[in-house]
C-alpha cells in the first residue's frame, strides 16, 4: 500500500457523527434521485439558424423535414449533432468508494459543479489532441479514464482526488457541500501541477494574462462574473476557434455548457445518477458521450453570474491570438489591475 493510499485510508476513520449521519443519509436518497422528475427542455431548433459547438460553427443543411418537432429539425443540424454525441458527458455516480475524509459514495445532489468542470476538461482534452485521436494515439477510453472515480493515479481528475486538494477542502467544510466554478476549476489546475509528466498544461486566469509564453498543449480557464452586457457577447465567445465550453449554473445547479443556437444555451446536465464502473480498465466509452436526448438549453437571461470560460491553445501564434481575445471580450490583459476583482461566494473571479 502506497503512502497515498494510506493517508486515504486514514481519513476514512474518526469521522465525526453527526457528518457520518448526514452523508449516509446523502447516499441513500441517491438511489431514489432519478425519481425527481426532469424541468429541463431540449431547444427549440431552427431549420435556418447555425448552432455553434465548442468554437466550431455549424451551419444548417437543406433538409425536407415533415414537421417542426425536435427530432425532424435536427435532421437540418446532423453536422453540428454529430460533433455533440462525441463530446465527453459526466453525471453523478452511486456506489464509489468513499471518498477521502468522508463516508460518501455518492455525488448525488451536490457534485453537478464537479462533474460539469470534468466535462469542460475532458473535452477540452479532446479537443487539444483532435488529431491524436485520428491516428489512434489518444483513444476515448484513455482520456475517460482520467475522470473514473477511483482513488488512484490512473484517475487524476477523479472526485476522489479532487476532494484532497486545498481548492476544495477549503470550500467543502461539511463534505457534501455546493461548490462554486472558480474553485472547482483551481483543484483542477492544482491536480495537474502536481503529475509527474502532464500530457498538457492548465493555466487559470484572474486579474492578468500571465501564460504569456507556449511550452505544451494548454488549457486556460478563466472565472468570470457575468456581466449584464455578457449577452452581446455570448455569440462571439462560443464561435472562438479556440473556446472549448463554459461551466455555469442556474438556480444552484451547474451544468456544462457548450454552444448557442438561437438565443438559447446548449449544455449537458449532470444531474442524472449511474452506477460507478467497477473496473477502470473495463467499460464501455459510450456509457460516457450524451445521445442527442440529453442535450438541454437555457434562456440567456436565466443564467447565474458565477461561470468558469475554457479555451485550448496548441501553439503560440494560438496562445497570442487567445491573448488579443479575452483582452477584447473580457477585459483581461497583461497590465496589473487593469480589471476589477468581485468575490462571488468566496472566489476571486473577473468582473468585466
């Protein structure tokens, strides 16, 4: 046994009572969480107008549909639909080992911030090594792998991990706590420091653009407070060719959005529960991509302030045009205190 796996080990015992009582209870209402019936609504589509999907844009086809439901309009948007049944989708688990310090097994009713930031990751990896994945050298197993919810090194971005990291710890006093995007995607970055030889690097941005020079194939998340005008410029920001999605909320909940169609938020919702995989070696892919179901949307207008923007840069002619970018639409640019900082539930985040 490792000293990492003993240190988890360790913070299994000598939870305090009232903590176990209400983190059994949290486990146990997870098996009865997909009774709740789903508000969602799949957009409204339209045979005319372009979807545009983690900075690619995809126009409609010519299409004859024979009426205006849901599953015949799409038929105008196989091009953009077939890009999104190949993104990377998370939703809560059940039956995981517990996670470190607690007596939770599963996420169930307050991970959906952890899941929607694995989901902004992962397909943010996919969409760094888009080529790999033509060639066979990164496959879909290998990047899911990285998220499966197990305390182990193979895991990285595991709930488990992810629960020892100081962003969390720090925000998740009573273990089943509601976490902000901003902290969620720091552990992110605090994981990926601290592997022995990242495959690519996570950059988080505040006050000033410091990732100034290209080394690897890089994520940058930014926090943001979502300002009154962020919907003049939602269009924009989703058609970058180098943006990769957005975790964000309303209501509490947070969900992973990744491209606009209309005046409508296209994301996936974590908020359904399955069984955890049993092996991290065996399991089926699919079980982890949406199906054009799953797909939701949301009203500009409905959205929470609090959001987290991922965008991939692969070179540094990428990494300068991502520079001129968010120093246009966000306000953020290599000058100290160029931009005002507000503190939304605890995390420092950009209010531009």
């Amino acid at each position: 046994m490792t000293e990492d796996q003993l240190l988890y080990e360790e913070s299994l015992q000598n939870i305090p009572f009232s903590q176990w009582l209400r983190q059994k209870r949290t486990n146990l209402m997870s098996r009865f969480y997909n009774f709740i019936p789903d508000t969602l609504d799949n957009p409204t589509l339209y045979p005319k107008e372009f979807i545009a999907a983690c900075g690619q844009v995809f126009f409609p086809q010519e299409v004859e549909i024979k009426t205006s439901s849901f599953l015949d309009v799409a038929l105008t948007h196989t091009k953009a639909f077939d890009e999104i049944i190949n993104l990377f989708y998370f939703v809560y688990r059940n039956n995981f080992q517990p996670l470190p310090n607690t007596t939770l097994t599963s996420d169930s009713g307050w991970g959906c911030t952890i899941r929607s930031t694995q989901m902004l990751v992962a397909n943010a990896i996919g969409k760094l090594f888009t080529n790999d994945f033509d060639t066979g050298e990164v496959t879909d197993k290998m990047v899911i792998k990285f998220f499966l919810d197990f305390f182990s090194v193979e895991c990285p971005f595991s709930i488990h991990n992810l629960f020892l990291t100081k962003a969390i710890l720090q925000g998740n006093i009573n273990g089943n706590s509601f976490l902000p995007p901003s902290a969620v995607a720091a552990a992110f970055v605090e994981i990926n420091k601290k592997l022995a030889n990242p495959k690519f690097g996570m950059e988080i941005l505040t006050t000033t653009f410091t990732f100034r020079v290209y080394t690897q194939p890089t994520i940058v998340l930014i926090p943001i407070s979502i300002p009154d005008s962020f919907n003049d410029k939602i269009a924009v920001i989703f058609s970058f060719y180098l943006f990769s999605g957005m975790v964000g909320g309303s209501g509490r909940k947070a969900f992973y959005f990744f491209g606009i169609h209309h005046d409508q938020l296209l994301f996936l919702d974590p908020h359904t529960v399955r069984n955890t995989v049993i092996n991290s070696c065996s399991f089926d892919p699919q079980e982890y991509h949406p199906i054009i179901g799953d797909v939701k949307a949301l009203s500009y207008s409905l959205l929470d302030r609090s959001a987290v923007l991922a965008f991939v840069v692969t070179s540094q002619r990428e990494l300068d045009d991502l520079k001129g970018f968010v120093q246009n639409m966000l306000g953020i640019d290599d000058k100290v205190l160029r931009v005002k900082n507000e503190d939304v539930d605890g995390f420092e985040v950009i209010n531009f």
